[in-house]
C-alpha cells in the first residue's frame, strides 16, 4: 500500500536469543520525511532492534511492514532492495581505499576500453562521488585521497550520502555522533536535516538526548528490550525524555500524564 501513512512499521515485535529476551512486544512505526529518534542507554535493545530493521535479524513474533505490507527480509540485501539502508558504527569504509573506490564499493560504473573491455570509469565515479558529497556540504578537493584522511565527520558523510545516491527511502543511522566531536557531530546533524528535506525518512539510534532532539520529529524509548513508549516532540519536553531515560523516580507519573499524547 504506496498510500500508508507510515514507510515502515514493527508491529509487537519480539526477539529471542535462546533464553534471553533481546526485544519483548516492541512497536515503531516510521512516518514518511519523518526523522524519528531511537533512545535508549547500552543494553536497552537498540543494536538488536536495528538488525531486525535491516534485515539482519528475522523476529519470532510480530509484523514488520514496509509501505503498509507485510515483509519478511532474509538478508541486508532484501532490505536494501526495499529502500531500506543502515549505516552502521564502523561506517564499512575501507580506509586505504579513495573516497571514489569507498562511494560505489562494488557498484563502480563502467565504460567499454576499445569499444569491448568494461572497466571502471574512474573519471565519471570521481565527478558522482565530489557531487554527491558537495550536496550534502562536504567539499573534496581530491576523489583519489584515501578515506584515512578524512574526519569522522566526513566520513559519516559519505557512508549517508552514499546510502542516499544508491537510492535509500529509509535511512537507519546507528550513534552517527558517538565518536564525533563538538562540531562534527553539528555537521552530521544538519546532514540528517538535509536528508528529511529530500523526503527521505531516518531513524536515528542514539543514547544522547542532546543530539537527538534538536532533529527528532518523534522519540521512542527502549529500555531493557521494551518501549517505554512513542511520543511527538511537540507532546514532550528534552528534560522529560532525559528523565525516562534514566529510569527516575517520576517515570511512572510522567508515563501516565503522556497517555494522552502518545502517538
């Protein structure tokens, strides 16, 4: 269903890993050019909760839907064919390679030496590469630099600007800032408001509320393997969230005032 007013959806999702209780009963549903946010400290099922988004992990029990219907992913492939990309931690970026090598990463355009032999198009890979990278606000001034001289910024960008070229809906970026600092991470952030203005959806899986409220449009909490819950930005404050994150003595109180606003 093209119509669905959600991209992507787990419904009730559980994960079990023999006896121990990865994901119990979890529900987030993904709007359209919606940047929802992901927040939970370590432990709480965020890394588990992305592998079942990108097809790595399958759930016992529950629905995921991608526009509205039901899927079954049986690999990060089946996701990605679904517009479906996760940009993980270490970012799969192979530092002794270029910037152009690392962008297309087994996806290199060709051309045909003498009319018969296909090999890269090194020219044509490095001007997508430097324009692509321009778009989201990162300026190369050599696509043949190895991505080890590049900062954790830039290459967060990349890996994101790659995912967005190769034609991702759905963006799953995982602690993008957690290693960045001050104003990388502020670059990164404004790449992820680039990315909703194209119309792209993001989930953004962080542990730092600082980050991830300035971008969200909704929160949800996991704590444990469960939701604590889903709420609109406008329906909760900074300080609250940093307070059910916590795990404070007011959860319950502020749990029942949110009933009402919960989305």
């Amino acid at each position: 269903m093209a119509d669905s007013e959600y991209i992507l959806q787990l419904e009730n999702i559980s994960k079990f890993f023999g006896p121990v209780i990865a994901l119990n009963g979890v529900t987030l549903r993904l709007r359209r050019g919606e940047v929802h946010c992901l927040l939970g400290d370590n432990g709480a099922g965020k890394s588990t909760l992305i592998k079942t988004l990108s097809g790595v992990f399958a759930p016992e029990q529950g629905q995921y839907l991608v526009d509205g219907a039901p899927v079954r992913f049986r690999s990060p492939r089946d996701a990605l064919d679904a517009g479906i990309a996760t940009v993980y931690q270490d970012l799969a970026l192979v530092p002794l390679m270029s910037v152009t090598r690392n962008f297309f990463m087994g996806r290199e355009p060709v051309k045909k030496l003498f009319g018969l032999l296909p090999v890269m198009d090194h020219a044509g890979a490095a001007a997508i590469a430097m324009a692509k990278l321009a778009e989201m606000g990162i300026r190369v001034r050599d696509a043949d630099q190895m991505i080890g001289n590049m900062s954790g910024g830039e290459k967060q960008c990349l890996a994101i600007a790659r995912a967005i070229h190769f034609g991702a809906r759905v963006l799953i970026l995982d602690e993008p800032t957690a290693a960045l600092g001050v104003k990388q991470s502020v670059n990164v952030l404004k790449l992820i408001h680039k990315a909703r203005e194209r119309g792209i959806s993001v989930i953004f899986i962080t542990h730092n509320v600082n980050h991830a409220y300035p971008v969200g449009d909704s929160f949800t909490l996991l704590n444990r393997g469960q939701s604590m819950g889903t709420f609109a930005k406008a329906a909760v404050s900074k300080e609250a969230v940093l307070d059910m994150m916590a795990g404070g003595a007011e959860m319950k109180t502020m749990m029942a005032d949110l009933e009402g606003v919960t989305i």
